[in-house]
C-alpha cells in the first residue's frame, strides 16, 4: 500500500494493490486551482512526474496562457458592461423620479473644486437641504424674475429665508445675486471628472470609434475562445 503525494498539501490518497507485479504502472493525476501533481506508482515505489509525459490530454482540456488572457479580458469587459448598465439605468430612474440631477460644467469658476468638462450630481434640495459650504446649482434671474441662467457655486454665507451669498471658487467676488431655497435646484454631492468633454460633438468623434473597437476585440477574443 502506497501514500499517493506524501507530505504535499494533496488530500491524502492510498493506493492498494491486492496482486502486485513488476511490470505494473499506474498514474495518478490531481489537478485543481493550484495546477496539477502527477506521480508514476510501480509496484515499489512513487514516483513525481508529469502527465503530459505519458498521456495526450484532449483539445478542450488544453489551457494556454493566451487562452487565460483571452478569458480574463473578456470577462472584464462583460463585467465593466453590467456595472456600466446597473449604473445607468439607476440613474436614469433617479433621474425620472427628479431625485438626482446631472449638469455639465462649461466654465472654470470653481477651480480646483470642479473644472470645465466635469459632470455634477446633484440632489434634489427637498432631499439633501443645503448648507454653507456646499456646493449648490441655483437659477440666476433677472429684475423681472424670468431666469438668466444656472450657475453652480459654493455658499459661503447666508440662509434659505434671506438669502444665501454665492461665490466660485475660482472668482474673487462673490455673486452679485443672493439665490433662495426656491431658486436652487440641487445640492451637489459627486463629481464625474472629464467626462462632459466626451460629450461634446469632438469628443463624441473620438468616443464612438473607440467603443466600436473595443466592441470589435471583444467579438474576436470571444470568438477564438
């Protein structure tokens, strides 16, 4: 009786031979996530080897390490493929329901907070009540009350009733208007950096072939596996 993979991490495995002869040969193979251990038993003794030395595996049980790579990639990007839709669609239902919004920032008024090109996410104020220090996106209007335009500024001062004082972080004055709870529309609570610049009509130039590409290799990666 034999100890197969004696003082390995194998589990253990014994080998009996009720009529040993000396031309007998068995080979045993275990294989798992580690790789694989092969040993040759005679009627004598153990021993380590390989099983390629003695068998052809078949085709599909042949691993390469491009083959890995292959498998690896295309799982990232199915991966990144439903993380990207879930994120989507979640937004797109927050963003329905008017609980979140998204705003591209055109201007370097809150530098280095928030550049040109990046997206904010904001809440509805109802749902996230603003304060100073936040950074909120409100409607500039004009003497008549029509609106002018929205701007996204920190407060530095100020209250819902009387008003709250504006500044960018990047201008040296505050703004000249002082918006209400009525005149903000979200209360900012994540940046997206560079992401608005991929939006524009350029960026979509580059953007469009780029994700083609990238649906291209992902096709011919999935079809050699």
């Amino acid at each position: 009786m034999f100890r197969i993979f004696n003082g390995s991490e194998q589990p253990d495995i014994w080998l009996h031979d009720s009529k040993p002869q000396l031309d007998k040969f068995v080979l045993v193979t275990v294989s798992g996530s580690k790789g694989e251990q092969t040993v040759l038993v005679t009627s004598q003794k153990a021993l380590e080897t390989k099983a390629k030395h003695f068998v052809q595996a078949p085709k599909e049980r042949i691993v390469k390490g491009s083959d890995l790579i292959r498998a690896r990639i295309s799982s990232l990007f199915k991966l990144s493929g439903f993380i990207l839709l879930t994120v989507m669609l979640t937004f797109s239902l927050l963003s329905f329901a008017g609980i979140v919004k998204a705003r591209i920032v055109l201007t370097q008024s809150m530098q280095p907070t928030i550049n040109a090109g990046d997206v904010v996410l904001s809440l509805n104020p109802d749902r996230l009540p603003p304060e100073i220090g936040d950074v909120v996106t409100y409607t500039a209007r004009r003497f008549d009350g029509s609106s002018v335009a929205s701007f996204t500024h920190r407060i530095i001062s100020g209250d819902a009733e009387t008003g709250f004082v504006m500044k960018g972080d990047n201008n040296p004055a505050p703004d000249t208007q002082k918006p209400k709870l009525s005149d903000i529309s979200g209360v900012v609570f994540f940046t997206i950096p560079l992401i608005g610049k991929l939006l524009t009509p350029a960026g979509l130039l580059v953007l469009v072939p780029s994700i083609f590409g990238l649906w291209l290799i992902r096709d011919s990666l999935r079809n050699e596996t």
